[in-house]
C-alpha cells in the first residue's frame, strides 16, 4: 500500500511541476507576443501584426466597427498607419490562461504624431486582447483598444 501512496504521489507532483512548466511557457509566449506587437505598431509593420492574428480574428478599435477577417483586419491597420504614427509602450497588467484560451489586460502610453498636421499629441489606452492556441502556436483572437485619455 505504502509503494502505490508513494508511487502515486511522485507522479502526481511530476505532472503537477510539468502542468506549471507549461502553464509558465505559455505566459512567456504570450508576453512574447504582445511585446512583438508593440513594437510591430510602433514600426507601423502591417505585416508583422498581421503575422500575430490567428484566422477569423475581430479587431475592435474605438469609435468604428469591428474589423472582421484578416481583409478587413489589415485595411485597418494600413488605414491607422497612413494617418498617425504610434510610439507607445505596453505595460502587461495579467496574462489568464484556460486550455488553448487566453487573456491579457494591457495598458499602453506614450506619443501619437498624427501624420497630415505633423502634430504629436499624447496617447493612452486600455486593451484586452484574447488568444487561441492554433497550431500548437498563441495567435490574437480578438483584440480591443479604448482612450484612457480622450483628446481635448
């Protein structure tokens, strides 16, 4: 009895030390990620963020409607990058992870130039992004953005 109790518990603990190891890589990736979009956005690299996006993703930007698919996902961008230039930087707030889901709230700061007045204003928002594990890889699902500092 005593070598089963014991065999039990020691393959309980390595599963519980391999489930946290994954758990701890997948965090990892996903910081990864939104460190890889940060710095896609402020290099304007549409192709980059679009590398981000898994298939049938929404990108849901203040004061528009959802951009649906990757079409209409990378208009958007392109159409952002056109009009303003992003230097910000994201503060990772948490990172939840349920199975091949997961969640980040961010927060982002820094300088808007706004590309047709050559004005720099200051930006600050609010975001939540979801992820689904595709391919074995964390992609974006659904990303939304909102002011925290809305424009005078």
């Amino acid at each position: 009895m005593k070598h089963s109790l014991s065999k039990w518990l020691t393959t309980f603990a390595l599963l519980s030390i391999n489930g946290l190891a994954y758990a701890s890589t997948d965090e990892e990736n996903i910081r990864a990620l939104l460190h890889q979009y940060e710095n896609a956005l402020n290099a304007s690299q549409t192709e980059k963020i679009m590398s981000l996006y898994g298939e049938q993703s929404v990108f849901m930007p203040q004061h528009a409607p959802a951009q649906i698919g990757e079409v209409t996902i990378e208009q958007a961008y392109i159409s952002v990058f056109n009009t303003i230039k992003l230097n910000v930087q994201f503060t990772i707030h948490n990172v939840e992870i349920i199975g091949n889901t997961a969640w980040a709230r961010t927060s982002s700061a820094g300088k808007t130039t706004i590309l047709a007045a050559n004005v720099v204003v200051t930006e600050s928002n609010n975001e939540l992004f979801i992820f689904e594990r595709e391919q074995g890889k964390w992609k974006i699902h659904q990303y939304l953005f909102a002011t925290s500092q809305p424009r005078s």
